[in-house]
C-alpha cells in the first residue's frame, strides 16, 4: 500500500520537500509473444563481474532482449487516447526524468517521428515477464490493451501489470551533508529516489555510503566524505547536495573532469584503502587489493622500459603482426597500437598470463591513454586559469552545436556572466565546458589576430 501520510510527516518535521514524477511500462507474458521476427540481443562477451570475487561461474543465467517498433497504429491509438493520459491532462504536473520520457510525451514532443524502439527485457533469469522499456505511460490499462497488440510481435500479448504514472515526494538534497546526513535532523541518513536522483545504481551507491556513515555515527567514528574526482558517487553527491536539482538527477561519465581516471578497471585501486579505513573491505582482501595493485605497476614498469629494435622485436615477439617502427623503441609503444594487445607480449612477458582480465584491460589502459591522461590534467589546470573569464552576451547566440540539450537550455535560461558561474549551473557536464572554453579561446585568438 502507498505510505500516503509519508510526505506530510517529513514536511512536518522540518524537512524541504519537492515534487517529481516518475513512470513504468506494461509487462507481459513471455509466453503470449511471437519472438519469431524480433530483433535479438545478446549480453555482452566475458561480461565483467562487480567484485573481483565473484566469478562468472556463480552468475545466474543472462537471456537475451528483443526489439521491436511502434507502428502507425500505435501512435492512432495512443494520440486518440491523450484525453485518457494524466500526464497529458495535467494531471500529473511534477518533473520527471529527462532521458525517461513517457510515451505519450515522446508523441507529443516528436510528431514528426513514424516509430520508436521499444526493448523487451526478461524481468528477471527465470522471470516469466518481459519489461517493454520505451512504452512507460499513464494511459488507462484497457488503452494499454489495445496499442501493446499493435507492436510487432505482441499481437496476442497478454499484460501482466499495466504501467502507470506517479507522482512522488523528495528531500531537497541541498539539505544532505556530504555524509548524506540531514542538515535539518541529526543522525538521519538519507539515500536514493528520496534525494531527487534517478536509477538504480545511482540509489544503490547512496545506500552504501549513508549505511556507512549511519555507522560511523552510531559507533562515534569519523564519517566518509568522497571526492568527486576519487568516484563517480563522490561526484554525484557533490553535485545534489551543493548545486541542487531541478530534476530528477542520473550521473553520466561526461558529468566528470577527471572521468579517464574513474575507470571501471582501477575502482579497487581508487578506493579499497577507504573501504578498508571504513570496515567494508576485510584486512584479507586489503593485502590482495595490494599485492595485485603491485603486480600491475611493476609490470607496466617493465613494459615501459623494455627497448628493443624492429629487428630484435621480429624474434621476440612471433605473435605481434603490426608494423614496428625503426629504432630503439619501448613494448609500451608497440602497445599503443590502436590493434596491439598486451597478449601479445607474452613471450617477452609470460607473467601476463597470470593477470585476470580486469588486470589485463587496467595495465593496458596505463600504457595506451598515458598521453591522454596528461592532457586531461592540462585542461583541468586551463579550466581553473579561465574560470574568472567574463562571457559576452552575444555569446550565447554561438553555442557549440556539440554542447547537450539539457546544458543548452539551462546556459540560455541563466545567461551567466562568467565562466565561474556557467561551470556551477546543473547540468552543465564537464564536456559541455570543455567545447565552451575551447570556442572561447578560438574567438580570444581570432581577435587577437585581427587587432595587429
């Protein structure tokens, strides 16, 4: 049953509360679709594990998802239908998340588009229903009966749960500590849709971190506080708790400065030291964090300052294939051939072997992206020479065609005066100021040339 009085009792206590929507698609019947035409998806190969404890062996089966398309007839039906909608009624009148429109939204917003994807994904391994990502909705269940049947595919597909749209309440989390404490009730810890964001690993990472430091304070220790360049949990708590939120908020990768440097593959080297600090990482998988972080920079060492010439290559190396420059030259620059791979260095290396694949891929990516990685740090340091900049009006009739919608439409609406102040409007993502800052520079030098 829905915690009716839920919201009225956090506003009573004191708590700022804010309004946002959310949807969820029909689920059907496995058994009532014709897979027989649906476009087939497969899981990726070797799909790589959250922990280097777990193994793939221990993994429950992965099925495959399915596509199909909204026809001609589903839009008739939808669009005959919008009196029905209470998103298009209005009654529904919170904001909901950007990149998760309803269905109806997406007709209504893109008229000109014939048909739109929809993904049919198994609700679970042995799960009976399959979840029609793209058709989230409001429309009444007997309305959802008739344009589901219009899809390719699910002509006699039977609706298990109708999708629905609701409303819901959230803590604005400009309130939240770092820690994800309530400024306005101590020691209450908040975490997930209930701080404005949106998805679920975005609200299973603030459960670890608010579970820690509710912890913390139960046991009077010092509470966790993440950097935003140390995880992407640490940059999105940066962000919902000083610069708010007008929607419902999702981390993407552009959304960081420092994004080559959070890397799937180097997430026990960022921060097993603070699980560990923190008593969520044992002293036992500590020492093998370590131990193997160890293994990984004494063989990129070796990679780095092993020479030899084309000739001597030829011999050592019967597996590389790829043209070898002339000259004393190092295995990191063979590896940095866009087709090199670190297998191929075995016979010089045979302790390669002994790495797992996340190992393989991380001293690879050390080895590849090093020129990348120091130009990230040069741009940063740019970014911070630049950020007093003042921004001419006429600017913002010139923004970068690359720059995202969101970003787009929340400079125009703010129209900052300086570069300081567009960095710090939500939704501004890392990237988006790189192109501005780059446009920026460009129009300085062509100014610059035109004046001598």
């Amino acid at each position: 049953p829905a915690a009716a009085e839920l919201g009225q009792s956090l506003v009573d206590v004191g708590l700022p509360i804010m309004r946002f929507k959310t949807g969820t698609p029909p689920r059907v019947d496995a058994a009532t679709i014709d897979f027989s035409n649906l476009e087939r998806q497969e899981q990726d190969d070797d799909t790589p594990p959250f922990s280097l404890w777990s193994s793939s062996e221990n993994m429950l089966p992965c099925r495959p998802c399915f596509i199909t398309r909204t026809t001609v007839e589903t839009h008739r039906v939808i669009k005959e239908n919008f009196g029905r909608s209470a998103l298009i009624a209005g009654l529904i009148t919170g904001t909901g998340a950007r990149y998760c429109p309803s269905i109806e939204d997406k007709l209504n917003k893109f008229p000109d588009k014939d048909t739109h994807k929809v993904f049919l994904e198994p609700e679970g391994a042995y799960s009976h229903e399959y979840y029609l990502q793209g058709l989230s909705t409001s429309l009444p269940e007997e309305v959802q009966d008739l344009y589901v049947r219009t899809l390719p595919g699910l002509e006699n597909a039977r609706i298990t749960r109708p999708g629905y749209g609701i409303e819901y309440d959230i803590v604005d989390p400009v309130d939240l500590y770092p820690t994800l404490m309530s400024k306005s009730i101590k020691n209450l810890f908040l975490a997930g849709q209930i701080n404005g964001t949106s998805g679920y690993e975005e609200a299973a990472a603030q459960g670890l971190l608010a579970g820690i430091n509710a912890a913390a304070a139960v046991r009077n220790q010092p509470p966790l506080v993440l950097d935003a360049n140390s995880s992407y949990l640490g940059l999105m708590v940066q962000d919902i708790t000083t610069l708010g939120i007008t929607e419902p908020y999702r981390v993407f990768t552009s959304r960081s400065p420092f994004r080559l440097n959070l890397r799937m593959t180097n997430a026990e080297e960022r921060l097993s030291e603070t699980g560990f600090r923190h008593s969520v990482v044992s002293q036992k998988k500590y020492d093998v964090i370590i131990r193997r972080q160890q293994v990984i920079t004494e063989l990129q060492h070796k990679i780095e300052s092993y020479f030899s010439s084309a000739a001597g290559y030829s011999n050592l190396l019967p597996g590389y294939t790829l043209p070898v420059p002339t000259g004393s030259i190092s295995l990191a620059q063979l590896l940095r051939h866009p087709d090199a791979e670190l297998a191929m260095f075995k016979d010089v290396l045979p302790e390669i072997c002994e790495l797992d694949r996340l190992a393989v891929l991380e001293l690879e990516a050390r080895i590849k992206y090093a020129g990348y990685f120091a130009q990230q740090h040069k741009e940063f340091e740019l970014k911070d020479t630049m950020r007093a900049i003042k921004i001419e009006e006429s600017f913002f009739s010139e923004l970068p065609d690359a720059i995202c919608k969101e970003a787009r439409m929340k400079i125009l609406a703010v129209r900052p005066a300086t570069i300081e102040a567009l960095a710090a409007i939500p939704g501004v993502r890392a990237s988006d100021l790189t192109l501005i800052l780059l446009k920026l520079r460009r129009q300085q030098r062509d100014r610059e040339c035109a004046s001598k």
